[in-house]
C-alpha cells in the first residue's frame, strides 16, 4: 500500500492543517485534519486530534471502530475540548479518518468539511465519499444552489458540526469494501482540492497516479488556480488487499504533519 502526505501553507499566515498516519498489525489509519482559522488555536486543536486519533488506533482494536453506540474516538473530542477549557477560548478542528482493517474493509469517519474521494481505476472516475457539515451542503441538498454554485458559496466556511463544538458528537461514518487494488483514496482539506470538481480530480489522477507526492502537488497547483488561498493538506493512499503486516506489534511507522514539516518515526523495537 502506498502513501503520500503533503501539507502546504499557501497564501495564509501560518498552517493550521496537520496529517498523519500509522499502520499496525490490524492494519493501517490515516487523519487529516483543519484547525479552524475563526477560532483560537485552531492549530492546536488539530495537532491534539491527530495525535489521539493515531493513538486510539494503538490501542483500540480496528473492529470497534464501526460501533455508533460506543464511539470509540469519543476521547478526541474530549481533549478537544479539554484544550477550549485550557485555553478559556473556543477551538474546533475538522476531521476525516481512514482506517483500513485487514482482510474486512475500510471504515470512513469524518466531522466538519474536510473530504474523502475515492478514484475507482476501472472507471477512471472519482466519487466523493463524505458529506460536507456546512450550510452549503445542506443547500445543494435541498436543490437551492447549484454545483458550480456550491463549491464556491461562501456558505461553505459556515459549518453546522465540528470536532470540539460540544461536549458530545456523533461522527458521520461510512463502511467501504468495494474497493479492488489500485483503487486510489483522498483525505484532504477543503483548501486542498474542494473547489475542483470530480472530474478534474480524476483527470490529474489519471495522469499522475504512478506518482502520488506529484499527483498530490498537481492538486494543489489547480486548487490555487481558483484563487484558493487555504492551508493545503492531503493523504493519498493506493489501496492494496495484501498491505504488508509489521513483523510484531510494536513494528510500526509513523508519519506527520507538524506545521508544514513532514517527518518519519520508527519506534524502537521492544
């Protein structure tokens, strides 16, 4: 299974999107995540969601990850906002979450506007998984705004949940196995790509498959075309059927995101 993670601080002042990645032996977990810019710490928000996120997938078995009754990621929205109590200020993040648990499927969970797309290689075609928290989603739904209208409304920056706006929040969740090798999965900001269209996606990734850093800059090059000036963070994952498993528990690779920097970890073998 391949993987990139590229974060890219754009036309903002600083970079308030992290990322990161960690696979174990049930399989591998991926998150990425937005600060938000209307609050305070939105990028400390962030780094605390992608630190729990990856280490909930230590310690938590990936089967319960489907559970809608027992959340099992309800302690990131926790520490959260344990850190809106710390700071005595409002703070929120958005989140989407990939966790792929061998030899079952990929379980989807996501809070806010931040995506997963998914490009089926068979068809050459990208779908777009998530479903937006926003004002404008609930628009296009309803048939008030049109598509071309929708990605661009600046009803979009108006999001109706978000990781950290209550004590309790229920993720939205999708389970996927439909999915062959090759198959090619987005996490990404809204800044990233969300104002390109499905097609076009699937145009760049198309071209550009072969490589994912470059498919993932290409991205971001045709996002700032639109005048998009938003931090721009993504995952790509190719997907694989036979990912190679760590040779023990403690075998695992991490990778992050923290202000911009990428960076590889190898714990040291127990």
């Amino acid at each position: 299974m391949d993987l990139a993670i590229i974060s890219e601080i754009n036309q903002r002042d600083k970079n308030e999107d992290r990322a990161g990645a960690i696979q174990t032996s049930q399989g591998l977990v991926a998150v990425v995540c937005d600060g938000m810019g209307g609050l305070d710490y939105g990028d400390e928000a962030a780094q605390v969601a992608v630190n729990s996120v990856l280490c909930q997938a230590i310690k938590l078995p990936l089967t319960k990850w489907e559970s809608e009754q027992e959340d099992p990621l309800a302690e990131t929205n926790q520490l959260v906002r344990q850190l809106a109590r710390d700071r005595n200020s409002a703070v929120g993040t958005t989140i989407c979450i990939l966790a792929y648990e061998l030899g079952r499927g990929i379980h989807l969970r996501w809070l806010g506007d931040s995506r997963v797309y998914i490009f089926r290689c068979a068809e050459r075609k990208v779908y777009m998984l998530s479903e937006d928290n926003n004002i404008a989603w609930v628009q296009r739904e309803k048939q008030l705004i049109s598509d071309d209208v929708w990605r661009t409304t600046p009803q979009q920056s108006k999001l109706t949940e978000y990781l950290g706006k209550e004590d309790w929040v229920k993720y939205q969740y999708k389970f996927l196995n439909d999915f062959v090798d090759g198959d090619i999965i987005l996490l990404c900001t809204d800044g990233a790509i969300g104002s390109l269209t499905e097609r076009h996606i699937a145009e760049v990734i198309t071209m550009y498959r072969d490589d994912l850093s470059h498919l993932l800059i290409e991205l971001f090059n045709d996002a700032r075309k639109t005048d998009c000036e938003d931090n721009q963070t993504a995952i790509c994952i190719r997907i694989s059927k036979n990912i190679v498993q760590p040779d023990c528990e403690d075998d695992r690779e991490f990778r992050c995101i923290n202000n911009g920097i990428s960076y590889t970890q190898i714990p040291v073998r127990r």
